[in-house]
C-alpha cells in the first residue's frame, strides 16, 4: 500500500516547537543602560500581557524579536508615552495656573504700591497742611501779643 502524507499528530519536540525569534541583547550595538531599560520594558510589556516568552528570554539575556513581542513592546511603549503625554500636559496646566496665580498677585502687589505711593503724596499734602496751620497759628499768636 502506498503510503500517503498526513500531517503528523504528534506533539513538535522542544527544538521544532514555534519558538519566538530572540536575539542576544549585545547584538544590538546599544549602550548597556539602554539594554537594561529595553529588557525591563520588554518584562513589562510581556507581564501585562501574562506571556512567560519575554521573562523567559529575558533571563537568558535575549530579546524577543517576533511579531507578537514587538507588538507588546509598541503597545507598552504607546501607553508609556501617552501616560507621559498626560503627566506632562498635567504638568503645563499646573505650571499655566501657577503662571495665572503669580501674574494676579503681581498685579494686585503694583495696586498695593500704587496706594501707597497715593498715600505718601497725601501725608506729604497733610505734613503741608499741618505746616501752614502752624504758620496761621504763630500769627495768631503774635497778633494776640501784640493786641493784647
């Protein structure tokens, strides 16, 4: 009998199973920090998403390559930007207030200095005042001396 070809039932061994392309994390030409930061992003993006692949690469010093790890890893670094993007506009909006806050209390602290330069001329108008009332009553003075 001839013998046709059927796909084999049988479970692939470890070394044919579908293993997710990695590469050696020193292939890269990266700096070893950025290394580190990218394998740790790497963990992250495979724990949200409850993959052992990444850890497991991880530990041996590789990085996940495949498409699926990629996607991970974009999607973890878009939630990290947007997280970035919304702390930062957070950021602006209180540094803005703060702006708003300090222009108001300048302006009112330019009211206060203009009261009170509007105080000195008039103390300044009262200490003439007060002069010529001293002045009158000298006078007055002398006429009551001299009359009487």
């Amino acid at each position: 009998m001839p013998s046709t070809s059927h796909p084999s039932t049988h479970p692939r061994s470890p070394q044919q199973a579908a293993a997710p392309t990695s590469i050696a994390d020193n292939r890269l030409g990266l700096a070893p920090q950025d290394v580190a930061t990218l394998r740790q992003h790497q963990q992250l993006a495979h724990a949200q998403a409850r993959s052992p692949a990444g850890s497991q690469a991880s530990s041996q010093g590789r990085l996940l390559l495949d498409p699926g790890s990629l996607q991970l890893l974009s999607r973890h670094f878009d939630r990290l930007n947007r997280a970035t993007e919304i702390a930062t506009q957070a950021q602006y909006d209180r540094a803005g207030n703060a702006i708003q806050a300090a222009d108001a209390e300048i302006a009112r602290f330019r009211a206060i200095l203009q009261q009170i330069d509007e105080l000195e001329t008039e103390f300044d108008k009262i200490k003439r005042i007060r002069e010529i009332v001293r002045g009158f009553r000298a006078r007055v003075e002398h006429l009551e001396s001299r009359l009487g």
